[in-house]
C-alpha cells in the first residue's frame, strides 16, 4: 500500500472539523473518510458528504458483516468506517484521512499499524467550554456531558504521533499541514511511491 493513512481525533469543540475541512481545501490529493453514523444531521449536512446516515438496525447489520474498519459508540450514538473503501484508496496510492475519536483510533491501528495519529488540543478548558457553547445546536446537558467526555478523551494523547493546540486556527492549519507533507517523504513512503527510481539509483 502506497498512501499515507492519517488519524486524526480531538474532543468535541477542539476544532477538529475545521481544521480537516482546511486541509482538504488546500491538499485535494488527501481523501476523506465518510463515516457511518446513526446520530441525526444537524442543520446544513447533507448524507454522504459530512457522514453517512443510517439507522442502528443498519448499522448493527454492518457490523455483522464485519464491514467496519473502526467503530464507536460515542455520546449514545454509533459511528464506523469502511474498511474495504480504505484499503482501495491506500492501494491505489491515494492517502487517507480518518476523523475519528481516540477508540477509533485504537482499532485502526491493529490493522493499520503504520497509519500516523494527529490529536488535536484546545488551548484551555474555558476555551473549549465557549466554543462548544456558542455551536448553539445542543442543550446544556449535552454539553456537560461534552465537557467530562472530553477530559477523559484528552488522556489517550499520548497514543498519537502528533499533538497540535488548536489556539490560532491558521497556525494550527499550517502545522497540520507540515504534519500531511513531512509524512509523504519519509524512507517507507518513498521507497514505495518510486520504486523505479530507488532501483536505479541504489
């Protein structure tokens, strides 16, 4: 398999979403996962874009059929990746990007052991308490249950390659970026990128 896997994760509210959206817009060669989820869309996303609706009857059968790379339940809802879109688009030599939380990335990591982890920090808990109240699309409890979620999901930084503290999100951005193209030139990804030019060289 010739392209990069990035997993990328943060609490809620960290500025994850943002960030990956950036990215995409400024590395068209990186590829999204889609994720699978049976929570509701919030107002503005559209099935197959941000994720893949489905119901917990369907997604249950999913996992039945082993057709997960990775999945969650996260705050009471179910989320999972596509294992074979996955392999088809590293194999092809497309690189990959999975959003996913800190238990998704465990999973991807047995199968995948050479996919890169990018865990993305807020600056403070206050920082992280305005933001994900000012989303103004969940109740209070939601977002207390956010917040402790959260904490507990910050101590698992540790099993990622990269940390990046979301503070200025334009620095954040090109850190992240430094991050996708570093990961391109390593010894492994260009020995298999260009096999040929390594053969004759060496």
């Amino acid at each position: 398999m010739s392209g990069n896997l990035f997993v990328v994760a943060a609490p809620s509210g960290a500025g994850k979403t943002t960030l990956v959206r950036l990215l995409l817009e400024r590395e068209a060669s990186v590829h999204l996962s889609i994720s699978y989820t049976t929570r509701s869309p919030r107002p503005g996303e559209q099935d197959g874009r941000e994720y893949h609706f489905v119901d917990t009857v369907a997604f249950q059968a999913m996992i039945a059929r082993h057709e997960f790379l990775e999945w969650a339940e996260v705050h009471g809802n179910f989320y999972g990746t596509s294992q074979k879109w996955i392999a088809d688009q590293l194999a092809a030599g497309h690189d990959v990007l999975l959003e996913i939380d800190w238990q998704g990335a465990q999973q991807v990591r047995k199968l995948f052991p050479q996919a890169i982890g990018i865990f993305i920090l807020p600056p403070s808990m206050e920082e992280l308490t305005r933001r994900l109240t000012g989303r103004g699309t969940d109740s209070a409890d939601v977002i207390a249950r956010r917040l402790a979620a959260a904490q507990a999901e910050m101590r698992h930084v540790g099993e990622f390659d990269y940390v990046i503290i979301n503070d200025q999100l334009a620095q954040a951005l090109e850190e992240l970026l430094a991050v996708v193209r570093a990961s391109r030139l390593s010894f492994g990804a260009q020995r298999v990128r260009h096999a040929a030019l390594f053969e004759r060289l060496i």
